[in-house]
C-alpha cells in the first residue's frame, strides 16, 4: 500500500505513551496530506489498547491549528504532522517522508546561479538535509542550513509557512525542499531573496522571484486606496487568536474615520469573505492566507498601515 | 438598497436590550443569506452604543448551530434569522422577509391536486401564511396550518431543515413557501407526500416528489451493502452532538465486526469525508446533510439500521 511506505509513522511509540499513561480515550488530528492515515492509526489504537479514538475531521495548517474542542473531549490528542512543545494532554508526532530527496535536489542544481546557499524544508524531510548538504557540496556550493527561532522550529534547517528565520540573511539564494507553493512564497516574500523550490514528489523545481510577488501586494494595496468598509478578522484558531492586534487595526481604522468591523473566523475561506460583502480585510490570522485570495482584498497588518500611510497623503 | 428592503429586522429594539442590559460587547450571528446585514447591524451598535461588536464570519445553519467561540467571548450574542430559546447570554432575533408571497402561491395553484393542503414555510416568512390561506381558500382548497413541535418551532406552520412535524398527516400534499430545495425535500422525505414549492424571490413552483428521494436513498443504501470502513460522524455543532447515538452506532458496528471510526467535524462537507478516506459515512449531525453529498456515501442514522439488516441476510 503507498500510502504506508511514503510516510513513517511511530504507531508504536503511540501505543507505548497510550499504555504507559492510562488514558482512557484519544484524539488523532492530522493535516490534510496525512488525513488517510487516520483511520490505520485509529484502528491499531483501537485493537492494542481498547479505547475510544476520535479522529479530527476538519483540516489542521500547523501547530498553531490545534482542534481545541477536540482536546476538550479526550483525555490525550496527538497531533500529527507538525512539530511544536507538547503540553499535559497534547503530543505533537512529528512525520517522516520516506521518500529521497536527491533526484530532486540534482534538478535544482542548474537554477541556483550563486555561491552561498540557504537550504530550508519542512519538518517531513527535515532528516534529510544532510543529503541534500553532500549533494549540492559536491555541486560547488557553500551550504548554510542555520537554526531558526520560534514556536514550532525545532531543528536547523526547518521553516514554517509563517517563519523563514532559518534562512540565513547572507545568502544569495534560497533551495527550498518541499511541495507547493506555500512555503516558497513565504519564504520569498519574508527573505526577498530568490527562492528555488524542489519538489521531492513530482521532481520539478520552481524558481519564485521575489519581486513579482511584492509587486503583486502593491497592486492589491493600490486597489484598496478608496474602500469604505473595512473587516478585520481575528481568528478562532488556538495559535492565530490576536485581539489585541486586532483591536489596535480598529483603534488605528477610527482615528483615521474608516469604518471597521470586526469578524470571528476559523477557517479564513474566499467564500466566507465574499459572503460578508464588505470592501477589504485585515488578516490578524495566518499571514499567509493572503496569498489565497483572487476575488477580495485581504492585507496584512504592515499593509495595512502602508495603507493607511497612502491615504495620508 | 436593496438589501435593506428585502428583511426586516428590528435594530431599534436590539439597541433597547443592549441599552437596558448595560452589556459591553456584543456578537452577532447570521445565516449566509443575512450576512451582509451584519455590517449595517454592527454599525448602528457602534454609533448607538459606543460598545465593540464581533460578528461571526463563518456560516450558520439554524439555532442548532450557536457559534459557542463567540458566545464566550463576548457579554450578549444575537443570533439572527432563526427562532429558538434564548439564554441568559444568548437572544434569538426573528427576521422577517418583506416579499409579498402572494404572486409565488398564485403560481403554485395549479399544481396542487389534492383538497386538503398543509401550508408550511420558515421563520422569515411565517407572518404572511395568512395571506397564502386566503389564496388558496378561495382556489376552493382546504387549509390545514397546524404548529408542531420541537425545539425552534414557535408558529403554526412553521418547519425546519430537520422538523416537518407542521404538515398534519391528513393531507392529501404539502404547499411549501420558501426558497430551494432543503427544506420542502426533507418534508417530501419526512411526510411521504408530494411537495410543491413556491419560491417567493424567483415566483418558481417546483414539485417533489417523495418516490424518487426514497428510491435515491435506497440505491445509496445498495451502494454501500459491501463497504469495509466506516465513519461515524460527531458534530461540534452546539445542538447537533450526539455522542450517545454516534456510540450505539459504532456498538452495532462492532457487534456486527464492520471497522468503524469516529470522527469530529463542525462544518460536514463532502471535501472533508472523501479526504478522510472511508468507504461510507454515518452522520448523527443535521439529518438533511445526506442530500448534499454526490461523491461520497452518508447515511443516516435510520439507513445504517437498514444497512445492517440487508448485511445480515
């Protein structure tokens, strides 16, 4: 079975904590990549320790998206898939890919035209960098793989949608091992360095430049300079919840006479933002849901103090 | 504005509660189709009453579904467009639609064939089945309004999604007044009679056929009689969890040595079952979930029964 092979789970270790603690019933939440494994987990759980397992359906972005209603209800949730500091009822389970990183690192060798190189990736390759070091070092690079700091970082090396600080700032470019655009575009965006993207998965490799990205949010803030109704959204998400950033986007909104309202989300969905039918959004949630939007205006906060700057003038 | 015209809803008296209750911050909640009312509601509290206002972003499908996030964060919560028992923190506000239904009941006459008829719609409309009664009466029909009962049944002739107890079974068919196919679909379903539906916005009469729903469930049913895996769906919807019956399920399901698991969802969507993998679906949430899907099997709680007994032969 594919799925079993491409991801190593310690199912073991799981039934060790299970037993060894004496819980009496346990979560599973997984994000979406994961989610099929759901239910070999659950029934393992389920056959070894003869306990009830309750499986999150809802997607999950990141340590910062634990299911709290889910954790309320159990006595132990594991959460897979990211990397973050366990408290009392909650166990982060950190997953491996078991595929090889290598033929997608030779691909990227021809698109990196400097000589020192950041090399960052995800947590499920995380153990494979060395790998990666030899290769491009073989390749003539000077290699700089640096720990980075922040919730959920912890190994040098690993970045997070919303955290680049692994990337070291006197790199030329930046090699990032993993899949989507997500990550890249952060890291793109944050670093405003060239970023070149391995795919472990499909082998393909995309170059994100980082001007065209900023380009693109002046434009969206350009388009925003006359909007009349603002939303400002504060997130329901255990690790994204920001009312006191949001409440000083509402203070600075009525000193500048903006009308402004402040929305409660869990998942920040275009659909959601298109059916409140107001002008723009600020995001205290996610800054990187920004990049989801084709149909509304959603900024950041630092946007929207550039924005409030621009209508200054 | 059109917006404004279509509902009316009572913001002067929502301003005397906050007013008299000396609250100091408010949530609001509406269904999608009231959503853009939020901003002008919120407005209006922020102008009036100088106190911050939160409105919930994500969608709402009855007064089963409190958003309980907001309910803790803020002293007084609105709940908007759906009838239900208010809470010391908690209000239900009635909306009504201003659209005369007269021209939608004109329209619908020629489709009713029987001579007794129960006339049922929802909340927004319940003030003008007067109006329908005189229609159809003097069409030469018999009307039956009858109040049913259940939590959020506050009028005669009054249904929800899930709660056609309203139609008196005397009838010979059921004259729904109402927008799409939710509601008069599940009284098809539930009553076993022949449903016409007049649509006030668009002044479109569909008719429903209760055979054919019957006999798309039963073919699902069929579809699922040699499935593997099976999940048992628990709501964190505030008055949609029912872990007492998603446990007798997953009893019958051991009993009967099916693999079953359960599973957490708020939001039930047919992109969250098919990325959790099963083979078939049993949902303890809304019981009208099970129409929505077209790739995946959900069952209710009833067919699974079923299911069972066409397994043991």
């Amino acid at each position: 079975m594919q799925q079993k092979t491409e991801f190593r789970i310690d199912i073991e270790g799981i039934i060790n904590i299970i037993r060894r603690r004496g819980v009496r019933s346990v979560g599973l939440q997984l994000p979406a990549g994961l989610m099929r494994q759901g239910r070999l987990i659950s029934k393992e759980i389920q056959n070894q320790c003869n306990i009830p397992v309750i499986i999150a359906g809802k997607g999950c972005y990141g340590s910062c998206d634990i299911d709290t209603e889910l954790l309320g209800m159990v006595d132990l949730l594991f959460h897979f898939g990211h990397s973050g500091s366990d408290r009392e009822n909650l166990i982060f389970v950190e997953v491996r890919s078991t595929l090889d990183v290598s033929p997608a690192i030779e691909s990227a060798i021809e698109y990196l035209e400097g000589d020192k190189i950041a090399v960052v990736t995800t947590i499920q390759h995380i153990d494979q960098l060395d790998r990666a070091k030899t290769i491009l070092e073989r390749a003539k690079k000077e290699i700089m793989i640096r720990m980075g700091s922040g919730d959920g970082i912890n190994y040098p090396g690993q970045v997070l949608g919303c955290n680049a600080s692994a990337v070291d700032p006197r790199c030329d470019e930046v090699l990032f091992i993993g899949t989507g655009l997500f990550h890249p575009g952060g890291i793109a965006l944050i670093c405003k360095k060239k970023v070149v993207a391995a795919d472990p998965y499909t082998e393909r490799v995309e170059v994100i430049d980082p001007e065209s990205l900023i380009r693109r949010r002046w434009a969206i803030l350009a388009g925003a300079i006359d909007a009349d109704v603002f939303g400002v959204i504060l997130s329901a998400k255990s690790g994204q919840y920001n009312k006191e950033l949001a409440d000083k986007i509402l203070k600075a909104a009525a000193d500048h006479k903006i009308e402004a309202h402040l929305i409660l989300l869990d998942e920040v969905t275009e659909d959601a933002l298109i059916n409140l039918g107001m002008d723009v959004y600020i995001n205290t949630a996610c800054p990187r849901l920004v990049d989801d939007m084709e149909q509304v205006t959603l900024l950041n906060p630092d946007e929207f103090k550039k924005l409030l700057d621009l209508r200054e003038r």
